[in-house]
C-alpha cells in the first residue's frame, strides 16, 4: 500500500485548487495564508 498522498489529495482535503497546491509546492508567489 502506497501511504504517500498525492497533490490531488491534498487539494482534496484542503478545500483549494490543485493550482494553489502546486504554488505552495514550489514557492510561486500569489498565494495568501490562511
């Protein structure tokens, strides 16, 4: 069994885009604290 989650997963259970995911993921700007 894989127990590594995926972005979709994390978009998933955060309530956000994959989009939002992938700019934490790689520090892109654009993206405010909750």
């Amino acid at each position: 069994m894989n127990s590594r989650s995926t972005m979709r997963q994390v978009a998933a259970h955060a309530h956000v885009s994959l989009k939002t995911v992938s700019r934490v993921i790689n520090a892109e700007s654009f993206v405010s604290p909750a």
